[in-house]
C-alpha cells in the first residue's frame, strides 16, 4: 500500500510540474503577444494613412479624375455618367452661346432635355441668366 501511496505521488507531483510548466509557457507566449500587438500597432501609428482615391475617365475631355468630378447630369435620364461636371458646363455654355434653349444630355444616345435646374447646377450665373433670358425672350411671358 505504501508502495502505491509513493506512485501515486510521484505522479500527481509530475502532473504538478507538467501545469506549471504548461502555465508558464502559457504565459510566455501571452507576453509575446502582446508585445507583438504593441509592436504592430507603433508601426501602424507611423505608417501613413494610405487614401484611396476611386477615378474615372471622362468620355469627353479624356481626362482621369475623381468620381467627385461626376455628377448626373440630369435626373431625367437613367444611365451612367461619363462625362465630367467641367465638359457638361462647357456644353451648357457653348449651347446658350449659340442661343439653344433645348439643351441635350451629353451622354451617348440620350435625348433628353436639361431643365433650368440642370442648367443652373452645372453652368455660371451668368450663363444661367442667359439661358432664362433667351428662352424668356423665344417662349414669351407664358413661361412663367
């Protein structure tokens, strides 16, 4: 019986050494993870932000830009935008300029008409003014 009584504590006081052993190489590696975090995160902090900017090329000027640079160009029509806010002004100023007051959609196939808001949203006052004028002057006083 004493015999047994000696196995037996020889082999709890292994199991002993085995969880403490277990348990520091526990905590060791908790150390070093989290070293490796504080680590990570420093090198994050001197990193700099990378932006990501998503760009487009226009269809007119055939320039890359900023998809801040699109807008629709009329909420009339339902298709994608191409064309930059800069080529659309441009449009819209050189149409007034010849006298248009039925100004198109710039984009491929579209037919329909910018309305005044349209024209104000991507054009100058003074070519909006214009445009109201003219299309005052053709229309008569039923326009309003």
């Amino acid at each position: 019986m004493r015999r047994q009584q000696k196995e037996e504590r020889r082999r709890v006081e292994q199991e002993r050494r085995r969880l403490e052993e277990e348990r520091r190489l526990l905590e060791e590696e908790r150390r070093l993870l989290r070293e490796e975090q504080r680590l990570f995160n420093e090198n994050r902090k001197q990193q700099d932000p990378i932006q990501i900017t998503e760009t487009k090329e226009c269809s007119k000027c055939l320039k890359d830009l900023n998809v801040k640079n699109f807008s629709n160009i009329t909420y009339q029509c339902g298709h994608d935008v191409y064309i930059c806010r800069k080529c659309i002004g441009e449009h819209i100023a050189h149409a007034v300029n010849k006298g248009s007051i039925k100004i198109l959609c710039l984009e491929n196939n579209c037919h329909e008409v910018l309305n005044e808001s349209d024209v104000r949203k991507f054009s100058n006052n003074e070519i909006f003014e214009r445009h109201i004028y003219d299309k005052f002057c053709i229309i008569g006083n039923s326009y309003f």
